[in-house]
C-alpha cells in the first residue's frame, strides 16, 4: 500500500485552501509583517490562489501551479521582491500561525515546518 502524501495527511484540496486563507489573513491582521504585506498587491486574491495551488503540488496533490504557470521556479519567481531574513522570518510567522489553527498529526506539523523553513530560507536573495 502506498504512503499517503502531505497533502492527503492533512486532508486535501480544503485543508490546503484553509491554510493558505490563514496565512493570509495573519498577513493582513498581524502588524508584525507589515513589510511582508507590503511586498504584495492591495488586493491578495491571486496571491492566495497562486500559493494554494504551489501548496497543492508542493503536498503531493495535484500539480495545479505547474499546470497553469509551469516549473515554479521559487527563486526567480521571487527575485523581483527583497527577502531577506526578516522577510523570511515574517513568512514562516504567518505560516506556523496558520498551522496552528489547521488540525494535523504532530509528526506532520514537524515535517511540514521544517520544509517550510528550508523552502523559506532558500528564497532569501538579500
């Protein structure tokens, strides 16, 4: 039998939406990150749906982002924009805030927080 993916472990496509509405409405409410916030249009609807459908594929589910736009290609993705280690540390806030109000099993939580921070720590570019 295969091993299910994050994406099943955390339960699909509405689990993965609800963390990614999270993120974002820490993101808008938090004054903590501000700066983040500002590195982003007024209006965050694509910005929602372009990290959900990342998140998707990134989890195992379906290749939504890479369907539509191609490789992700984080990095260059991200060049236009300074993230630094305050940017990056802003992200991961917002992203553990969020995981924490998304019920999953403990040993998820760890893996999926460690792959965040990787993933957030390799976009730094300042």
């Amino acid at each position: 039998m295969a091993e299910l993916t994050p994406y099943e472990l955390l339960g699909g496509e509405a689990v993965v939406r609800q963390l990614v509405d999270r993120f974002y409405d820490h993101m808008e409410t938090d004054p903590r990150v501000k700066p983040l916030r500002d590195m982003h249009p007024e209006d965050l609807t694509s910005s929602r749906e372009k990290l959900f459908m990342f998140l998707s594929g990134w989890l195992g589910g379906p290749d939504l982002f890479i369907q539509k736009f191609g490789h992700p290609m984080l990095r260059a993705r991200h060049m236009p924009f300074p993230v630094d280690e305050e940017a990056r540390d802003q992200w991961i806030l917002c992203m553990l805030q969020a995981m924490a109000e998304v019920p999953m099993d403990d040993a998820l939580r760890e893996h999926l927080e460690v792959s965040f921070w990787k993933t957030a720590d390799f976009m730094r570019n300042r």
